[in-house]
C-alpha cells in the first residue's frame, strides 16, 4: 500500500500525517504517558484485507476470512479488519470472543479455538452458534456434555495435529508431531466415534489445521493437504455427509524485501534489518491450497499477523547513548514490555529514525560519543529499553545512522501484530497507548496510556 508509510522532507508519514507533529501532539495530551506509542495506520489494515480478498475472490463463497484476534485484540483494530472485509474472528479465549463481538462480529461468525479451553468458554461458544475447534479427546467429552446441558447443537471443527514441521522458529511451529496441539490421525477415528454417539449434540463441520506462524515456506501448506484431506473423507464417511470446511489457519510470515515495498516506504530506503528474501503474499498462498482443496470444499483462512503487522509502528524516545565493552547502546522509553518478539524468538524488527532517516555506509570507525549523543560515523548499535534485564533488546547490531541524540525519536516497524498483544506491566510499566490514523488529518487514540491507578487498581 504506497499510502500508508513514507518518507517527505526528510519525516515519516502515516498516510500523510506527519509522525513527529503526531508526537508532539501527543505529547501534549498526555504527557510521559504519550511515548513508547503505537502507531497503526487504518489504510494499510485495509490493505492487507483486500490482499485476502482478492486472492481469494475466485472462489466466491467456497473461501472464507477470519481473522485471529491475539495479534492484536484491539477493538478498533478488529472492528476496522470487520468493515473491510474480514468475515469471522478467530479467539482462543472468552474474553477474545467478547472482544470480538465488542467489535461487531455477529456471534455466530467467531471460531472457538484452544488445547484448555474452560467450562464457561466452551458454553458461551456453543450457545452463540460459532464453530469450535475440538483439540482433543477431553475437549470432545466436554463440549458433547456442555452442548447436550445447554440443548443447542454445537458446529465443530476437528483440529488435526497432521505432524509437519512449518520451518519456521520452533515456538511458532505448531504442528509436530510432539506439539501439544491438535488430535494426531491415528486417534481421529476415537475422537471422531465419541462425537458420532452424541450426535443430536453435536456436528463435525470440517477440519481444521494451523502449521505455524511467520511461514516464509509455502511448501508446507502443500504437504498438509493431502492428510487434511483423508480426514474430511473420513469425517464424511462417519455420516456427516456435507461436512465441507477446510479451516487452514493462519501463519503467513511478513517481512517483506525492499523491491516489494513502493519506492518511497521507510523500509525500502532504509534497509536496516530488512531481508532480501521476498515474502510470499495471500494470492501465492492461494495459488498453493486451491488445486488441492476437496471437491466442494469450503476454505477458511484465519490469519492474525500478515493482516495487523506491517499496519504498526512503535514509536519510542531516546533517552540516551552509552558505550559498554566496546557496544554501542542506544536505551529507549520502549521495552521488551512493548516488545518481546526479539527476547522471546529472536525476531529482527527494523529500527530507524523518525526524521532524518537515511541509508548510512556501514563504517567502522573509532566511536565518538557523547554524554547524549552518537556523532560520528554509522555503528552497529543494540536498542535496548530500561527493563532490568540483559534479554531487553529491541534489535542488536542494528545499523543507525549518525547523529543518534538523547530526546530523539526511533521507529520499530512491523510491530502492529503479537507486540501489544503481549506486552506486559514488568517492573510497573505501564501498558503504551495505542493510536489509529486515519487520512493525513486525522487520527484517534483508541487506547490511552495505562497510569499508575490502573497498575494498583486491582491491588487490595
Ligand atoms: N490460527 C491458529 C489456530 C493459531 O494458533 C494462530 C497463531 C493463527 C491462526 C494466526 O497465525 P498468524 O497468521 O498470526 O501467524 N506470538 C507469536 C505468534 C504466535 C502465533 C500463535 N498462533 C509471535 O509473536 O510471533
């Protein structure tokens, strides 16, 4: 999307909005409360909705959009992903689906997904209507009685644990074979035999999958299909004749290479921790399953982060530049607590200047620095926040262009999907606030800042 971020005069854009008047701005509202801040941009969810649409407009009402609302369980977020398109949400707790349906999704249009699911959860899922993922032989005992005590019929997937290895980090892999998810093939037929006997409860609708996330290797997808297959038949041939859903997850990686970005987005000039590999787009996805899709079959795909990633940026401030051991540190407002993705997976998230950001040589040069500065040459640098632990790095060895001053402002990229989702309040940090733009006029924080009252409000 060429609107969402670029470079003008020397300063990022957010579909026009200048990110440094935006910051002021914010600062002016809130004070310390204004930074780290995300910064989403509504064109760019649109965006990536359309990406999905398109790919899989072929297939008429045969293919299906949800979205996977832990990438980012803002309201808004949703609510914009809902307008645009999307067409189910998919929550791996209650409190997902409430978000869900805050944001508008009717509530039978969600997917109840998870290996624990609770009592309640499991009975909120089948009186609303949704789809349920049975992930287990427990998970089948229990939603048969939940559905048969509430007297509502429950719609179910069966999620299939069809041991293949997605090539991707291996906390994000999540269909080996010792992968806690997932019913394994040689125990579908009992799983499936327990459903059959409650079967005025309960009706098996189709199979779902997920291999994993951040996948940059669409073979995988191909080798999946052949086992999704045979359980469909399978699930068919036990009596639930039109059973016909092929739910493939998500898990579509994002790091996109400069030559797929438009010319003027930050990423593409920069080139500061940006892979040359092209990532593989929804229609390449497609391309892959659709020729091996059943006769007749219905496909879902429930992406979370290759709709919500690249929508984000956080912006932090620099509160200044120290040297350790021949390291270079530059130390952020922002944290691991923002964003855990590199502590966590080791995940490179590209780290530049808000204003001035320009492509630099890699020098090594000896480093001249300052009590707030870094003036001199371009140095691999570590980013780091002001939790007290060594694993808080926003990026290593990241290449900044000099001057890198105390007061001013970095941008990490690609950070609208997993980052706010899964920050946390270690060493009483307060949870960032989060704000979507929309057109270069106008924007709404559709998150305040968390403060102190909110960290002690449940305290006694
Ligand atoms: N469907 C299921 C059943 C899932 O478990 C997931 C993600 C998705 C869909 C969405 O996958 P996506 O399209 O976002 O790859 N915290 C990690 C990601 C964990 C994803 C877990 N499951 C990270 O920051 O990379």
């Amino acid at each position: 999307d060429g609107t969402s971020w670029m470079i003008r005069d020397g300063t990022v854009l957010c579909e026009g909005m200048s990110l440094e008047h935006l910051r002021r701005d914010l600062q002016h509202q809130y004070g310390p409360g204004a930074s780290p801040v995300f910064v989403y941009s509504r064109a760019a969810l649109v965006h990536n909705v359309r990406c999905y649409l398109d790919a899989l407009s072929p297939m008429g009402a045969g293919g299906v959009l949800a979205y996977s609302l832990k990438a980012n369980g803002n309201p808004r977020v949703a609510a914009t992903l809902l307008e645009a398109g999307v067409q189910r949400a998919t929550c791996v707790s209650g409190n997902e689906m409430k978000v869900a349906i805050k944001a508008g999704f009717p509530s039978n249009k969600l997917i109840f997904n998870g290996n624990g699911k609770r009592r309640w959860e499991v009975e909120e899922a089948v009186r609303s209507g949704s789809l349920l993922n049975v992930d287990s032989m427990f998970d089948a005992r229990r939603v048969v009685e939940v559905a048969t005590e509430v007297g509502v019929q429950a719609k179910l997937l069966l999620r299939l644990n069809p041991a293949i290895d997605a090539l991707t980090h291996p906390y994000l892999s999540t269909a080996l074979a010792d992968c806690k998810f997932g019913v394994e093939e040689s125990q579908v037929k009992e799983v499936l035999n327990v459903l059959w006997a409650a079967r005025s409860s309960v009706k098996v609708e189709g199979v779902h999958v997920h291999l994993g996330s951040a996948i940059t290797d669409l073979s995988v997808y191909a080798d999946v299909m052949q086992s999704v297959c045979r359980v469909l038949y399978q699930i068919q041939k036990f009596g639930w004749h039109d059973a016909a859903l092929v739910n493939l997850g998500g898990g579509l990686g994002v790091f996109p290479a400069p030559h797929q970005l438009p010319g003027d987005h930050p990423l593409a000039l920069i080139d500061n921790g940006t892979p040359t590999v092209p990532t593989p787009t929804p229609a390449d996805l497609v391309k892959v399953v659709l020729p091996l899709l059943p006769e007749g079959a219905t496909l879902i795909l429930e992406p979370g982060r290759s709709l919500v990633a690249s929508a984000g940026v956080l912006m932090t401030e620099i509160l200044g530049v120290k040297t350790n051991g021949g390291k270079v540190f530059v130390v952020t407002d922002a944290a691991m607590t923002e964003v855990i993705r590199p502590a966590l997976y080791g995940s490179k998230h590209p780290v530049t200047h808000l204003t001035q950001p320009k492509v630099s040589p890699l020098l090594h040069r000896p480093i001249r620095q300052t009590d707030t500065a870094l003036e001199e040459a371009a140095h691999l640098v570590d980013v780091v926040g002001p939790v007290c632990e060594s694993g808080d790095f926003l990026a290593r060895e990241c290449r900044l262009s000099p001057p890198v001053t105390q007061g001013d402002s970095l941008l990490v990229w690609m950070t609208g999907a997993y980052c706010f989702a899964m920050a946390s309040n270690y060493n009483m940090r307060p949870h960032a606030l989060e704000v979507m733009v929309h057109g270069s006029a106008s924007y709404k924080v559709i998150r305040r800042p968390q403060n102190f009252d909110d960290l002690m409000k449940e305290c006694q």
